[in-house]
C-alpha cells in the first residue's frame, strides 16, 4: 500500500475531537514511547487525531502529545495549504523517524499548542521519513518535499518532546501569531 491509498476510513473506528493541550504542559517536551501500531488504542487515538485536526481551522498536523498523549503518533494533511506543492493528502504515521533529510531552508511555523506565537525555523526542504500505519502495522516511507517536508519535520519533533520554540535560532526569530478578522 502506498501513502496516498490510506485513508482513515481504513481504521474502522469513528474519532473524536479531543482537546489540545498547551506549552508548557510536561507532555510537549517529553519523548514520547514508540507504540505498538495494531493496539485499539492506538488505532482509535489516531482516528481522534484526525478528527480534531479536521474541525482546528488551518491545522495540518496534530501529534499524540497535543492531545495529552504520550505515544509516537501523528496525524498529517496539508492538502488544503496555499504553500503545498506535494501532498500525500491525509494520513496517520506511527513511530516515524526520518531516514533522509536535504536542502535546509529557513520557513515560519507555528502550532496549535503555541496559539500565540510563529517562529522561524530552519528545515529540511527534501525528505523521507519511514513509519507505520496504524492498524495493519504496515511499514511505509514516504519522500516529500517543501511544506509537506516541513509538517512532518515539525510532527516528528513533537514526538521527540521538542517544539518548534526549540528549533529558533533565537529570540529574533519569534513574532506574535498574526489574526485576521
């Protein structure tokens, strides 16, 4: 199976929206433990990522510590973005790690966990990242690029207990969230 042909209908399992939690909670900048794929809580927390980043407007990553979870787990959609050039659409990856990563460029991120705030944070623009699928437990690598790179980078951090806070080259790079009415 190929990134592009999963869906979450494929976890059998209706999600719910879940609240996101907020820095500086312990769970952000904790490492979360590796999960066993085929577990139902696993397949159901990762039907609940889905769900909540569906109805969170301009969201197109959500992972398992967001949501008071400490499990290595994330859901990813940027099909929707105005900066996406390649998309896998929207997909749920377990214990994902990066096996590659080239050309680093220097992009304005922000997260739901840090309502208030974007930085500038210097990420690979070329990249593959190897993970598993909830449910069947089947591994997948996935090669992306530009904005989809950048949403998994920042995806897989969270796991690893980082925020995109840790990855600024400093105050400098920090700049209230901008809202528009």
């Amino acid at each position: 199976m190929s990134i592009a042909d999963w869906t979450e209908a494929d976890l059998g399992v209706p999600g719910h929206v879940l609240t996101v939690v907020r820095a500086p909670s312990a769970v952000l900048s904790t490492p979360s433990p590796l999960v066993d794929p085929a577990s139902p809580e696993v397949v159901q927390l990762a039907a609940d990522l889905v769900a909540t980043m569906r109805v969170s407007p301009g969201c197109v990553g959500l992972a398992a510590c967001q949501v008071g979870v400490a499990a290595h787990l994330f859901a990813v959609d940027v099909s929707s973005h105005p900066k996406t050039r390649t998309s896998h659409g929207t997909f749920v990856l377990c214990n994902a790690e990066v096996v590659e990563a080239t050309r680093k460029e220097k992009g304005r991120e922000g997260c739901m966990s840090v309502p208030d705030l974007t930085g500038d944070v210097k990420r690979a623009t070329r990249l593959t990242v190897r993970g598993l699928l909830p449910g069947s437990g089947e591994e997948l690598v996935v090669e992306t690029d530009a904005f989809e790179a950048r949403a998994l980078q920042h995806e897989i951090d969270h796991c690893g207990g980082f925020l995109f806070l840790d990855r600024v080259a400093g105050a400098h790079a920090i700049f209230p969230r901008q809202t528009y009415q």
